[in-house]
C-alpha cells in the first residue's frame, strides 16, 4: 500500500511540531507538505523552527529539508492537518475543504457548527456521517472534519464509558492545565513561577459547549445536544505537558466504585479497527492512591490515553474522580491524526 | 498595659517559624518561650532553626537567644500557640490546658471534639462559649481554642458571607495548594517539580467536616452541625505559598453576581472590635479576570485575608468563584494569634 | 523640605513598576510624572498596568491616578528615570537631558559613552565629576547618569571591597538570572519550566566591559579602565527575583579567607551620607554552607545590599564565593533612585 | 549466546530505578536478583516501589514479580551493579567481589582508591587492568569497578578530547545540577521553588579529585593522576533531569574554537567495540546558540552522550563552553552498565 499523502497547516508552532513529530514514520500517511505564515514559507522547516523547537526530540530528519509552503490550497497532498491561529483558521480550513482536502483540524473554528464532526473516535466515531451534508451543504469537494480542545477530549473519554452505563445528568470539572497549552511562546514565565492563574480566555465555555455536542446523537444532518449540565473552572499550573482534571458527576442510575471503575475499564469500543494511533486501552484506571500525575503518566500509551484515579463517593453530586491526559498528544496533534485514521477505516479518505 | 506572656509548641517548624515571626513586636503578646522537641531544647532558637529557617525574613532577634524549653507545662507563660504534630500535640496541649494555659492550637487533633471551640472570628465567635463547659466538664484549669485546616478557613471565611444572605445548601471545592502547607522537608521536590500531586492525606474529610461545625450554630454545651453537603478535592501545586480552591455553591436564596460581590465586600463583622491581626477587609474581592494569583496576592492585609475572584454563574450549581488564602499566616500561625486576641477581648485570657 | 519632583520613564514596564513601587513615600522624592509608549499614553496609570502589574504588591495609590504622559521634555519634574527599552532609550533620553532633566537611566543606551558616569554608590561616586564635561561637551542644560546591568552591579559591590584591599586581576563568573530581568513578557514559561537556559542576549558583554569601567579611575574627564581581566558565563534559572553568581577571583596580593570575609563586612563608604535607599550594610556575609539563596535573601536590607556567601579557596584562581542580589531592586530601579540620592547630597540636583 | 547474569543492589531508590528501566531487554545482561535494605526484603520488587517510583515510565514487567533479595552475596547472579548509599556500600561491595562477583558501582566509597578502576569507558579503558593488581593485592576471587560522579563523568567526556589534543592545564567549572541527583525524597521542594541553592555536600571535592584520576595514565599498579588544575563551584537548580556545567579551561597549546568543536566531534574511541549502550556519539556539540538545554537536549542518545554548546574565547582562561549531561543515565546507572559492557568486551567477565 502506498501511503497518503498529507500536509500540516500551522507546522511551525507548538501543535504544529507535535504533528511533524507524530508523522515521523506513520504507517498510513506521508507528510509531503509543511505550510506555515508567510515569514517562514520559503524556508526549510529546519531553518523555519530552528531556535523554537519545543518538544523534547529532535527535528526529524524527514522533516528538516521539506521547504514551507504557503497555507493556500495548492500544496501536494490530499489530507491536510490544521494547527492554524483561530485568527485565521476559520477561511483558510474552508479554502482547502472547497478545493477537495480532507481537513482534520484542531482549530476551534468549526467544531460548533452543525455540519462539522466534532470527532473523539471512541466516543462518537458515527458523527463522521454528517461530512456527506457538509459536502453537499457547502458545494465542496472535500471536508472539515475537528477534533475538540485539548481538556475536552480528556473529560469526554471519561464521561463517555459512564454515561453509556449510568446516564450522567450533570458533570463539574475544575482544570489545572499544563503551560504548552497555551502556545509558544504562550504564558510569560514571570507569571507562571510559584503560581496558578485561574483564568484561561474561552477555555470554560469550550468545555461548557463542545462536550455536549461529542455526547450527542447524530440525528438526521445535524447533532442532537446531550441532556447534561456541565460546568468548567480552568486553571494554568506550573506544568509543561499533561493537563488534571477534577470531575464530579452526577448520575441517573444507581452506581458504586466499582462498577464506575469497571466501566472505565471495559471502554474500548475500537478495539478492533486497528488504528495505528489507537492506544490498547483508552481510559487506564490508575489504582494508587495518589495518582494519575502529569509527570509520571502523560506518555502512557504514548500519550494517547486518558488516565483517571481517585475514583470515590461525592458529598454534593455522586461520584468524583481524576482524569490526567497529554494536552498536545491525545489532546491535539494526536487527536487529529487519529481522526484521520478513523476516517480512513470509514472509507471517508 | 503590660504585655501577655506566650510561648510557641513546636517552634521549630514551619507554622511554628511563623509564629515567631509574626508575634515579633506583638502589641499585645511577649513571646517569652519557645518550646519543641527533644533533640531542639537546650539550644538557642537561633541554634536549632540554623539551616531550617524557611520564612523568607530573618530569625527575628527576639527569638535568636531564647532558650529552647521541653514541651512541657512548666514554661513560663499564660498562653500557649501550638504547631505541634499532630502525633503528639493531642497529649501535650491537655497538659498544658489541665495546668491552665490558655492553649490557642493549629493542630488538629481536638478540632472535632464537642466541647472544643473551633474557630475563624469573623465566622462564629460566639463559639468560644464552650470553653466554659470545657473547662468544667474535664475539671481544667485551662482550656484549648482550635483554629481550622487552612484550606477550611479561607473557604469558611467566603462561605459565611454568602450563608448568611443567601443560604448555602451545597459547596464544592476543588483546591490547588501549597508546598508550605505540608511543612518540612514535606513534599519532595521530585514530586512536584512539572507536576500536580492530585491527593493530600485526610486533608478533603478535614475540609468536609470542619466546615460544618464552623458554619454550624452554637446550642447549649456543643455546635449543631450547618445543615449543608460540601465535597472537597484536593491537589498539591508547586506553589510556595497560598492556597487556591476552586468552588461551587448551591444557594436556597435567589442571588446574582452583583448580591455575592455586595456580600463578599459588605462582610466585616469584627470591625469594631480592633483586634490587631485582623484584616481590614476579610473579604477582598478581585476584579480582575485572571485574579486572584497566589504570587500576586497572598501578601494581601499582611496574608490575614482571603481574595475571591471571578464570581459567575455555574451550570450545574449556582455561582462559583476562586478563592485564595494564604496558607501559614491566616491559614496557620496568624489564625491561632487572631483567636488568641479574640479570647482576650471576650475576656477568655 | 518640599520634595523634589520627579518623573518615571516606561512607567508600566517590569523595572518601570519597581520605580513607581519604590518611590511610593519616598521621603525627597515625590513622583509628579508616569510617562509610557504611545498605547498607554493618556490612560490613568491603573488603567494602564491593569492585568499588567507584576510586582506583589498592589499598585501603590499614589500612582493609580496618574495620567499617563508622553516620553517627551515637556512633563513637571526636574528628575526622570528611564526604564526605557534599549530601542528607543537613547534618543528620549538624550532630549531629556538638552533640556535640563537630570536623567537617571537604568537602561543600557550610555552607559559606556566616555562622558557619561556609570554609577555604583558605594563603588565609585567620584565618577559623577563626569557630569560637567558632559553638559560641556554636548551643550546640554541637564545630563545623564547610568546604572549598570543588573548582574554586574552586584559582582561590583562584592569585587570592590576585595579590589581595594587586594587588587583583583582575574575575576571568572558563573551568573544563574532570574526571569524578571529579561521583563515582561520576557522569557516564556515553556523555555524555563524544568529547565536552564545557558544564554542571555548581551549580559556576558555587558558585565565584562562595565566592570572595568566601574572599577577604573577618574582620569581628566573620562574613566580609565581597571586592569583587570573578566570572563562571565550567563544562565536564565527559573527564580522570580535574585541573580546568583559564582565568582573567583585571582588576587594581587596575598589574602586568606577571613581576610576577604573581613573586607566584605569592613565595606561602606557612604555610611555617613544618609541616602534614603542605602543599605545598612552593602555586602552581607552568610555565615550558612548553603547560602546565600534568592527565595530567603534577595529581600535583605529591602533588596538593597548584595549578599556573600561560601568564601573559599579556589584551586585555578585564588578564591571563589557567591554572590546574591535582587536584580530589579538594587540591580535596576533601586540602583537608578540611589543614584539619584547621591546626586542629590552632592549638589548636582 | 545466553545473557550473562546481573543483580542490582539498592535497587529501590532512585539510582536503582534507572538500573532496572535500563536493563529491560538488554541483549547482553539479564537481571536475575534485585536486593535491597531489609525493609523491602522478601517484598516483590513490584510492592517495594508502589508510591515510590520515580521514573516517567511504568515499572517494567520483568522486574515486578522478582523477589528483593537481601544485600548478600549469595544471590544468583555473576555480576553487581551498585546503586547503593555510600554509608553502606564499602562493606557490602567488598564481600561481593571477594565472593567473585564482578562489582560494577556508582557508589563514591572506593573510587579513589588505587587499585579501584575509576572508569568512564570513552576516556580511561585502560585503567580497567587495575583489576588484576586489585584482586591479587586483596585475596577476592572478584572485583570492583567505579564509576565516577554524576558532574564528573561529564565533565570529563568533555575534557578528554581537547586534553588529548591541546593539553589542559586549568580547567574551572561552575554547575547547575538537577534534583534527581539528590536521590529520593532527596531536596525538599520548599528549598528549591522560586530558589537555587550553592551548595551540595562533597560534590565540589568529586569533581576535582575523580577528574585527575580519570584524566591521570596508568603507571605499573596505580593511575597517576593528571596534571592538571581542577575547581569546582556546585549549585543546585529546580531541573528534573540533566545537570548543566558552565566551563572554562586553559590549554597549553594553540586552539581556536574551530580546533575545540573539530576536537569535540571527532571524539569516538570506541567506535569499534559495539558496547550495546555507547551512545553514537559521544560529545555532540550544539550549534544553537542557546543550548544545550536539560529538558530539551538530556535525552538525545538516550540520555548516554554529553551535549556541549556556546564555545567562545574566554577572557580569563582561554576557551569556555556548556555542558549538559543526563546525571542518573550517563552520570550514574547508564554509566555503571556501559562499564559493565565495557568489561565484557575486555575479556574481564
């Protein structure tokens, strides 16, 4: 099998450089294109990141000579990975999905809007139904397909195995996120050491919205909302990878620890697509006392899983627990390339 | 007005550093012993604290030469601020309240008992009244006044605002605290350094149970329990000082955002009564969108208050709002000082 | 005495907030003019630091009020400091001075013009005798006088006192610099979090060519150099406040550690002056293994003085110690106000 | 070939982690005992470090069911790698290799001894024939071999190649040193956040005495050590992982920074002995002008290479530069199993 061509839009940030690392020798796609703005574009990606390479590898080999592009709808390929500024994300996706790319993006731009998947592949792989009307809605010859922000997602893998079993009515998170989430060069150290800013711009209403749409059902063209209430409180700490979450929740059928525990563990609806990017077990149930930590759980399953501990009774709803996942991994650039994949399988690309 | 006579249990350590800093040119109190363990007495105070001095100030000069006494009921002094561990503050402060000092405790081994004032001024003064059935019922000469958790006293001091308005049914806490609050050495550094630690040992059953005999109403002998659920969860930051907590609140009372701030700021019930600990304002609220920061405001009213920000609508509650609180001054030493100047007033002492 | 008017020149950037917060009370100084870039100019200084003030301490009063000015000739005072950027410094400053300001200048712009005195107190206040050559020179009604870089300050204050009693002739030093020196947003908490950054634009330039100016001899109207060798080696730690340095030394002539431990403590010159600012004592000599450390010292003597510890023998040079000092306090702003002190008490304002 | 046999002792604490993680699936070595102090004997390896391990990967499956062994020589293995406290680790290494086990120890107890093989398998692989005089000149049927301290080992690699070509004469370093080199709990985070701290106990001693043994030529039964002059000033930094060392050398020939990169690279010795851990390359130097850097550089060559940047011309020595090093990979167990693989290949074991 020949590989599909596929290209990166935004390559040179901070998501941008986790999907050039993350392509490196995937099974399935080939990068033959990394499209940046236009003070890079010219360049060669090595030349274009060198000095703000911010993952802790090396710039792969693969991607050094590649010489950037423009983000205009011309580049050689057939799927193209969004990392784009949502300042200008929103006409660029729509300029490459006219002119028939497959675009996987993790622009917040689109994920709201009726005919976009808004795509966690475990949790709710059928909304990949709504691309035939965006196509036909919009006279495009390809897609927009989103992935939801990077503490969305996590929440959404842990909710999704217990809303399948119990019913979950209302759900209360508090974030304490990681720093590369923000972007480079993103929060200024000076206001980061010995702190914690409880404040991220738009964080809480993504949360707020996007999980009710991933929670949904497809129904005709469009997504039908989730009946839950959620209410988010976002924190930066200090960080560099891994975003925690504290979740409550409330259910609608009787639960213990247990059974929460073993719905966790028995999430794995995709086990058998063989997704390369699909981790062996989507939610790991941590069983120490103490954990999961960001420094010491994000790269399970290379970072592609959700980790949860904790789990216990709720004085105020019913249950609560932790959830830790990698924010720019699973939570991104991992994220959208495994939508990719899913969409593959689906026959979409 | 000659000056009372204090001493400081548990001297050494880190809330009893804070003690001896913040009793330093006390308008009311003299520090004239200083008591720890075994392996400290007989040494200068300058000696023992040499290479463990942590407040970022210096060893006051009051304190250098003083004579490190046993913990034992035969120093001089008629007051009593104890930091002692909780493994074995239980034994030596009934010793020390059976001899008749006034014992005001940061430890929390008798918080919960019955006849034991559990205390935060602003809140529930009126619960010193106990020490009366204290003292009677265990035949002492003395008696113990306890402060709370340092989590639970920040969170007390913007719950109490808001139940006296509006009613609070429930109250959710997510906390992010501080390294200092698990004194010295505490938490190892590879523990915390690029991670969250989401688990601090009896810390969220402390916050759950303290708040409702704070909250709760004083009849007869003993406090009945306020009649609200509250659930805590609890994470370590790496944050020197200031603890932060995310909360939610369920009110019986129609409220909105203007009648919380007005309850916030309107809240100053010991105005009058000049206590010289006491902040101007127990209650700042910030107006800023990214505030309160633990580096930026734990210093507020000399670390004596608590700062909440960001108050809104929660979706799934009523309202939630960040509160912060310095953990070792109003949160430790400076709340047993307070109560301590509180008793005096009342004319416990 | 009615006070001195003076001005703040980058009111609202990092060390622009240091002035404004030292100044606050200032007992011959009272500020009549906060002057900033065009974006801020004609906003009350509250508005404009507004989610911008990175000092932990509130906004002081005095300042909130503040209508912002322009950075041009024309503002009531008779003294201006500058925290301006290095870009645009010069050329105000310069017309700051032809029109009769004393100009106070914490930034790098003339520090090293022949003319223009580069000013430690303690070190070298004869240098001011420049002032007259310069207003000579240039035809200017006013003159400007300098401070040094942050980290070459407190290598002065620690040299000097070794200088005039045993003639240095190679000094080697190892800096590790807070984030605050590189302003805000300055360093970005992805490039220090977990990490050492071994490189800072300019620093090693500045403190081996300073220093000698610094230490060299008033000779007709210029400075000669001192004749000694520097070599500096600069890192960016992750530390809010408090540059360290690892120094050795080679001496001319033969010392022994308590000769060196009693040069620090013999030093200060000024002792009779009464500068508002001045620190009891310059250089403090840690007696601890393990000090100085930036959290527990960079706030002695209010930040003002540089802090010694670990004097030793050095087996490639003659003798190695550290030093610590607060780098935006006497190693920026609180240095520009002493100076301005000094300039004061010898008539020249 | 069958693997050769190992054990580990110490196994539990931070050093011993490494040893474990590092020799999963190594194809020369298979670990077949893990002992350790006899808290955690007759505990599978497995419960003896729940809560307790440090490493950012999981606990690897062939080490969790083994049962920890007591510190005795009579373990079923042919060769030792010591991961102990060097408060017991003298008299435990001794009766193993007088047992007949070949001792392979990160510990500091007998590296300076003279019939100890001090070795960092790049820079002294001669200096392994030691082993016969040892063994002849103690009567043991086994032996012991050292690495040297994390900083020095270094160091080292970095000053191997340029004393090999221009001869150092001087050679002065100041370090910035990770936590994890303090073992576990190890620096309490109170001493390290918002902080560095000058001073760690013994290590500045280490580095200047382990390096002219390392650097020195075997002569009969004894190494004489280099002849050239080492100081050392240590700190330590809020890094995880990786120590930094700023170092300044003065050469007896001519160079110029050409000469010392060129020296540098062309650096690899044992390019032909295919030891399973020799990093590719063993000092790779950065062309950034701001690296190396720990979090980003510590890991290249899986974490067995040193990372040298920044070299320029030094005004008080000759040339300086910056090092970086993985300190519990290459500076302790990566080190102790090179100079196990080493020792294979020379016919040792």
């Amino acid at each position: 099998m020949s590989k599909l061509k596929v290209g990166v839009l935004g390559a040179t940030g901070m998501v941008g450089q986790r999907f050039v690392q993350l392509l490196e020798n995937h099974p399935w796609f080939e990068v033959t294109a990394l499209a940046a703005s236009e003070k890079s574009a010219g360049k060669s990606y090595g030349e274009a990141v060198a000095g703000r390479w911010k993952v802790s590898s090396r710039v792969p080999d693969y991607a050094r000579k590649i010489k950037i592009s423009d983000c205009a709808p011309d580049i050689d390929c057939s799927i193209v990975f969004s990392a784009l500024d949502a300042g200008i994300a929103g006409r660029i996706e729509q300029s490459f999905a006219a002119e028939g790319y497959a675009v996987s993006s993790n622009s917040r731009n689109h994920r709201m809007e009726p005919d976009v998947p808004l795509i966690v592949p475990e949790v709710n792989s059928s909304h990949l139904e709504l691309i035939d009307s965006q196509k036909k809605g919009r006279g495009w010859k390809g897609f927009i397909v989103t992935n939801p922000n990077c503490s969305t997602i996590h929440m959404c893998l842990a909710l999704k195995p217990l809303h399948d079993t119990f019913r979950i009515e209302k759900a209360m998170v508090t974030t304490m996120q990681a720093l590369s989430g923000a972007g480079y060069p993103g929060v200024a150290s000076m206001d980061i050491i010995d702190n914690v800013i409880p404040f991220i711009s738009g964080e809480e209403e993504k949360i707020e919205t996007e999980t009710l749409k991933i929670l949904g059902s497809l129904s005709g063209s469009s997504v039908e909302n989730a009946g839950l209430a959620v209410s988010a409180s976002c924190n930066r700490v200090a960080v560099s990878d891994g975003h925690m979450e504290s979740v409550s929740v409330k259910l609608s059928m009787k639960a213990d620890e247990q059974g929460i525990v073993d719905a966790f563990r028995g999430f794995n609806p995709l086990r058998q697509l063989g997704l390369p990017s699909s981790p062996s077990q989507p939610v790991i149930v941590s069983e120490e006392p103490d954990r999961p930590q960001p420094r010491l759980d994000r790269n399970l399953e290379s970072g592609m899983c959700s980790v949860v501990g904790r789990v216990r009774k709720c004085g105020v709803l019913d249950f609560k627990f932790t959830v830790l996942g990698h924010n720019t991994i699973r939570g991104a650039a991992g994220a959208a390339i495994m939508n990719a994949e899913l969409m593959k399988v689906k026959g979409y690309i």
